[in-house]
C-alpha cells in the first residue's frame, strides 16, 4: 500500500503555547472555529487536522506560523 502523506500537528508545541498564554483547549476550540471534541481528538493524536481546524489556527492566532504548528507525515492508521 503507498504511503499518504498528510498534514499533522507539532503537539509538543501548541500544548505549551496553549499553557504559555493559558487558553483552554475550549477555548482554542471556540477560537479555531472547531468542537473541543475536535481539538481533542487532535490533541490527543486520535484525529489528523482538517483543513477548518488549520485554517481557523492560522486565522485565529496571526503570532503563529504554518511551520510551527504543523508539519507533513504519514497519515494516522485506520486500522
């Protein structure tokens, strides 16, 4: 089977940004645009980032970068 290769979250990152300026993940679930169902399903590697949630990241919060928050990988297994 080809590998897939999908935008995935720099958890170690945003969890410490999140505790830095002491917003709660809903909060940030209410900021993205998102359910906090979502953003923990995200946080807690269980769901990759669509497109809303990384849209509204990057819409949400202007002192973050693409590259900080996110990089590419193979996608979560389904199995």
């Amino acid at each position: 089977m080809k590998d897939v290769n999908v935008i995935l979250i720099n958890l170690d990152f945003l969890q410490a940004y999140l505790k830095d300026k002491d917003i709660s993940q809903s909060q940030f679930a209410d900021a993205v645009g998102v359910k906090q169902t979502t953003v923990n399903r995200v946080m807690n590697g269980k769901r990759n980032p669509g497109g809303k949630f990384i849209a509204g990241v990057l819409k949400s919060f202007n002192d973050l970068s693409f590259d900080e928050v996110f990089y590419y990988g193979e996608a979560l297994s389904t199995e």
